[in-house]
C-alpha cells in the first residue's frame, strides 16, 4: 500500500474517531449495548453510502472543489448558500467542541507538573499554537502528525482495553430500552463525520479513484469496529444509571472511567487517550474548515493568505469555547442535529441527483 493511501486512511479514520468517542457512551448508555451497535451500524452504511456520493460529485472536476462550488455549480445559488450556512455552522460547532474538550486536558497536565492551577483560557493556547501550526501548512503536515496521533490513541486504547476488560459485567449489557435510542442519534451521526474531508483528500491522493475508495472504506471500518469495542467497554464496567446521571452532568465517558478508577496509571492513560481522539479529530476537521474558507472566499494560500485563514478557522470557535467552558456535548450535538444530516447526508445526495440527471455527469 502506498504511502499516502495509508496517510489517506488514517486521515479519515482520524477526522471519524474524534471527541464523539467520548460521548457515545454517554448517550447511548440508557438504551443499552445491544441498540448502540444497532444503530452505530445503520450510521456506518448509510454515511459509507453518501461518502461515496460526494467522491463521486468532487471527481467531477479537475481542479480542487469543495462543496461550496460543489453546490454553486450543481443547485445554483440557493444551494451555495445554504451549504455555506450549514456547513461552517457544521464546522465551527465541532472546532468549538474540540476546543472546549481539550483545554480542560492541558490545564490538567499543567497543574501536574507545576501544582498550580492555570486560567482556562491557557488551555487553548497549546492546541492553538502547536497543532494549529500543523492545518496552517497543510494536508501533508497533517497527515504526518495525524499518524503519530493515531499510533498513541491506538496504544493507549489497547491499555484501556487490557486494565477495563475484565471488570466488565455481562448484566451490565443486557439492557434494552429501545425507547432511549433516537436521542442518541444526533451525537452518533456526527461519530461519521468524515466527509468534510474527502475534497481535500482528492486532492492529496491525485485524484486516484482506487486509493480513494479504499482509504473511505477501510478508513471509515477502523472506526465502527473501535465505537463496538468501546461500547462494550464502557456499558459494560457501569450501569446504565451510572451513564443516565452522566449525561444529565455533561460529562465525558473518560472522566466517569477516571472517577470509578483507582488506579494512577490507568487514570493517566486515560487522560491521554482523550487527548489523541480530540487532536486527530481537531486536526481533520480545522483542515477542512481551512480549505473550505480557502475554496470558498477565494483566498489564496499565501503567507498573508494562510494567516487570514488561519484567523478564520479558529477566532470564532475560540471565542464561543471562552463564553461557555461547558459547551463540548452540546456543540457535538447540535452539529449533529442540524450540521451532520445536511451537509454529509442531504445535500451529497441532491447534488449526486442533479449532476447526473441535468448535467448529465458520468
């Protein structure tokens, strides 16, 4: 396999397996283990499907697009500007998120080292300064960092996995509240949320159609398989009441693992676990943001060019992460709601049906 194919794998696994790991147990935890895969697999197909759509539309054209000129050229105008409403409130909701959930990770490991407590917004300045380096100066800088990112969450996961197995209860997993499932389908959906990132991929991977298909399909498959694992984890070391209450505080499906530890090292992994997720998502998503400002607003990716869309990309969600220190499961769920079954679902699928039956594109 090559190079970049693999690259290109572990980016969509990388932009899927985010800070929506984190909730998933929260969620789905009142309507059981066996509805969470029923319906993280229903997700997994029907996403798969209409990932494949918005290839097919990105394909159409020779030059780089992305889905504000997709939908300019294929449903007019009403159709450029309902996807640059949705899809920057898309993304602007998950940067946000992502924002808000790893702070909390840097002040902690501050207070670690130093004992002394930092203000919140110190938090953001690493994940600003350091990872945000890395979107300023693209997809291959991305793409390098993201494999490192995916090696530690895929080592720390294994730790979790080893430490947690054996205290998971089978009674635990044999609850069945089907009622409980459709709330859970908004942060669920955004778990896929991969598609942001296929117009750039086309372009990395040079417009190759095999090593597309096969970087959406094997990419997108690590996830499910982890979100399964996970779950079963997760529902299986704590009732079902332990996860109600969780959902009611707003807390994270790590920091209720932490606080039924004891053990040091495990709550260490942990920690760092939430991390890798957050960045590998944080990493994709502001990347697809980037170039979608880039795409769309017409600037060019020059040193003064990068910088205003560096501005761009993270000053609103900064700004939004700083009035409302609590805002991570709400942002992953409104861009759930409103965000995902749009822009990654609806509007691939209409401009999919528009291109081949008006403009008659293979």
């Amino acid at each position: 396999m090559k190079s970049k194919t693999l690259g290109a794998i572990l980016l969509v696994s990388g932009t899927t397996i985010g800070a929506g790991v984190l909730g998933l147990p929260i969620v789905t935890g009142a309507a059981g283990f066996f509805p969470a895969v029923c319906l993280l697999l229903a997700c997994w197909v029907f996403m798969l499907y209409t990932a494949f759509l918005l290839m097919e539309a990105v394909l159409w054209y020779p030059e780089h697009v992305n889905l504000v000129t997709l939908s300019k050229r294929n449903l007019g105008r009403v159709g450029e500007i309902a996807t640059w409403i949705v899809y920057l409130f898309l993304l602007y909701a998950l940067t946000t998120s992502y924002l808000a959930g790893c702070a909390p990770l840097f002040l902690d490991l501050y207070e670690l080292m130093t004992g002394a407590i930092a203000p919140l917004w110190a938090g953001y300045i690493p994940l600003l300064l350091i990872f945000g380096f890395f979107v300023y100066h693209g997809t291959a800088w991305v793409d390098h960092t993201n494999r490192f990112m995916m090696g530690g969450m895929l080592t720390t996961f294994l730790i979790i996995f080893v430490a947690l197995s054996q205290d998971v209860e089978m009674t635990n997993l044999t609850t069945m509240n089907w009622p409980k499932l459709p709330a859970a389908l908004s942060l669920v959906a955004t778990s896929f949320g991969y598609h942001i990132i296929i117009p750039s991929l086309a372009t990395y991977l040079d417009r190759d159609v095999k090593a597309l298909k096969k970087a959406i399909t094997i990419g997108s498959l690590l996830p499910i398989i982890g979100y399964i694992i996970w779950e079963w984890l997760n529902l299986g070391v704590a009732p079902s009441s332990t996860w109600i209450e969780a959902n009611t505080a707003g807390s994270t499906s790590s920091q209720v693992l932490i606080d039924i530890s004891n053990e040091p090292l495990l709550r260490l992994t942990l920690r760092l676990f939430s991390f890798f997720l957050i960045i590998t998502s944080f990493l994709g998503v502001s990347l697809s943001l980037f170039d979608f400002l880039a795409d769309g607003l017409k600037i060019p990716k020059t040193r003064i060019g990068r910088g205003t869309l560096y501005v761009l990309t993270f000053a609103p969600p900064l700004a939004v992460a700083l009035s409302n220190p609590r805002i991570f499961l709400t942002a992953l769920e409104y861009a759930g709601a409103y965000g995902v079954m749009i822009i990654l679902a609806i509007i691939p699928a209409l401009i999919a049906h528009f291109g081949r039956q008006h403009s008659h594109l293979s």
